[in-house]
C-alpha cells in the first residue's frame, strides 16, 4: 500500500482557517492566519479564504433561519397534531437540487 502526499501545510491551514470561521469556532482561526502570514500567504488569498467562509457561514445562517420561520407559521391545529417532540418539527427539509445552490460573495467569489 502506497502513502498518499500530504496537504501542504498553507492548504491545512487555509482549510482550517475557513473551517473554524464557518463553524463560529471560539479561537476564530487566529493561529491559522499567522502560520499563513508566517508561511508568506499572500493577503488577498487569505482575504478570499475568509470571505468564503464567512458568506457560507452566513448563507448556511440565512437557511436555517428561513426553515424555522416557514415551520413557525404552522397554524395552531397543525401544531396541536403534530407530535409532542419539539425538535421534529423545527429541522429543516432535506437538501434538493434547487436547494443546493451557491450564491457568490460579496465580491464575486464562487463558493463551489
């Protein structure tokens, strides 16, 4: 069995980086963003790297929010039939084709 190559660490990084801003991790991706100025990353990649991540962070947000306001609009009879788990009723729906898509940044980023 061969070893696969590993990432570059600037690659781990930027993944991680984008990972813990798109999570609203609490340390914020701050280590990540000094091994990447250390690493002589270029700081409009990494201002692409975080303007990605926050917009998918957002958009991710957004959906959430819209998903619960449709299942809040349940008349009282809807709600009074529905079960008494209260988590059921506020998931939102499974992802479908049109759901799936991907609205660019601010600036024009693609986040696909």
């Amino acid at each position: 069995m061969t070893e696969q190559p590993q990432l570059h660490s600037s690659i781990v990084a930027m993944i991680s980086l984008a990972s813990g801003i798109a999570s609203r991790h609490p340390d914020m991706g701050l280590c990540q963003l000094d091994r990447l100025r250390s690493a002589g990353i270029p700081e409009h990649q990494i201002e692409t790297v975080i303007e990605i991540a926050r917009h998918i962070r957002d958009e991710a947000a957004q959906k959430l929010d819209a998903a619960f306001d449709e299942k809040a609009k349940l008349s009282a009879n809807e709600k009074d039939s529905e079960s008494s788990d209260c988590c059921s009723a506020a998931s939102p729906e499974p992802a479908t084709a049109e759901s799936c898509g991907c609205t660019p940044t601010p600036s024009g980023q693609s986040c696909c």
